[in-house]
C-alpha cells in the first residue's frame, strides 16, 4: 500500500479520479514519493471508473520539489537513479490517457511545479507562489521542465525563471500562461473538479486520441505530425464504427 501518494474517486464527483499526495508538511518529493506517483498515474490511466483526472496536494500545499535532505546523503550513482525516476514520475503523470488538471494550492516550486506542468490544465489559488528553484541549489531540473515549460510560456519567460529561480504569483503565473485559472484560495479543489467533470461523460477515445495527437506531434515536423494525426483519426474512426455493428 502507498504511504504518500494515492488515489480517490469521490462518490459526489463520480468518473473524477484525483491523485493525492500526502508527504506534510511540505509534500517534499523523495524516491518513494516518485514510485508512488508512478503507481498512482498508471492506476488512474487504466481505471475504467475515471474520465478525468486532477493532481492536487492538499489544501495547503501543492509540492515545494524535491527533498533536498534525500538528495544530500545520495552518491552518484544514486542520484542518477533518483533522476530516472523523478522523470519517469513526471513522464507518467504527463502520459495519462485522460484530461489532467493541476490543483494548485500554495507553492509549487522546483520539481513541484515540473509535476504540475505535466497536467494539461493547471488552477491555483490567487496566493499561490511557482518557481523553478532548481538554480537556487545550483541545479537544473531534472524532471522534464526545461522542455515543458518553454512548451508551455515560451522559450525566453521559460529562461527568466529557469535562470533566476525566482518565485511568481498567481497573477503573473496567470499572466504569462503558466497558470489557465486562478480562484480563491478555498475554491481550488472545486474549481479543478469542474474543469474535469467537462470530460466525464465525453467520448474517452476521442479524447485519448486528441491528447496523443498534441503532445506526440508538438516536437515532429509539420508533416510528421499531421501523419501523427491522421494515423490516430483512423483509429478511432474504425473503433467508432466497430463498435457500433
């Protein structure tokens, strides 16, 4: 059984699947929290029961990154197992064959927010505080930011906070697209809920289907994406008309 990561499907919001983390006080990331996160992510992509998924760290927190206690003590050869799986952790997430929202409460910082950054949508409270710490510790991430988020903000806001580390608000987050909506503090848990609950009674192939499209074409030639696209088209429409005999 998981001891910091799980996953829920809550009886008032039927076909939401929500992947909790749960490491207080701060929901620091450690190598058991990443396998966790695997388990969780590949759970929730296979349940039938679930439509749309949130990641959310409770209402205090989202993940200030990576427990740098854990990091301190590990050799090289550590750290490089701990690297793969942080990016494995991350990957996972970001591979969900589902809509994906980011329920962000107070800070997510570091790793924190390369997580957050693997959701298709992210909500936060308009207190919430996002950095890329990373360089503060004399570091780059290691868990898929540094093409993530230039996706995301584009290449030179990704710069400024991936050289800087600094922490922005929710507004400037907002602002410049790191963040699709902020709320009250109080409400970020609804609000990603109703993001999600778009989705649970839409065609899940389809939507399997447009993610892959998008996030397998982003990075190919033009050409190579639109046969991306037209290679998955044809899938759903045979499984469309299948089973429809």
């Amino acid at each position: 059984m998981n001891e910091f990561v799980s996953v829920h499907v809550d009886v008032d919001n039927p076909g939401i699947g929500t992947i909790v983390l749960d490491r207080p006080p701060t929901n620091a990331l450690t190598r058991q929290a990443y396998r966790e996160i695997i388990a969780a992510a590949t759970e929730a992509g296979r349940r039938d029961d679930i439509a749309a998924v949130i990641v959310f760290g409770g209402h205090e927190i989202f993940s200030a990154g990576d427990d740098l206690g854990e990091l301190r003590i590990l050799t090289a050869e550590e750290a490089d197992t701990a690297a793969r799986v942080r990016q494995e952790a991350v990957n996972a997430v970001a591979a969900i064959p589902k809509p994906t929202v980011a329920a962000i409460t107070g800070y997510a910082l570091g790793s924190g927010l390369g997580l957050a950054l693997a959701a298709d949508w992210r909500v936060s409270g308009d207190n919430a505080r996002l950095g890329c710490t990373d360089i503060l510790a004399g570091m780059i991430p290691g868990d898929g930011s540094t093409r993530r988020l230039p996706r995301v903000i584009g290449v030179s806001k990704a710069k400024d906070l991936l050289f800087s580390g600094r922490f922005v608000d929710a507004r400037e987050a907002l602002a410049m697209g790191l963040l699709d909506e902020i709320v009250a503090p109080d409400n970020v848990y609804d609000a990603a809920v109703s993001w999600a609950a778009r989705f649970v009674n839409a065609p899940a192939r389809a939507l399997a289907a447009a993610k892959a499209a998008i996030d397998g074409g982003i990075d190919r030639p033009l050409a190579e994406a639109l046969e991306h696209e037209r290679r998955l088209h044809i899938e759903v429409f045979a499984a469309a008309h299948h089973d429809g005999r």
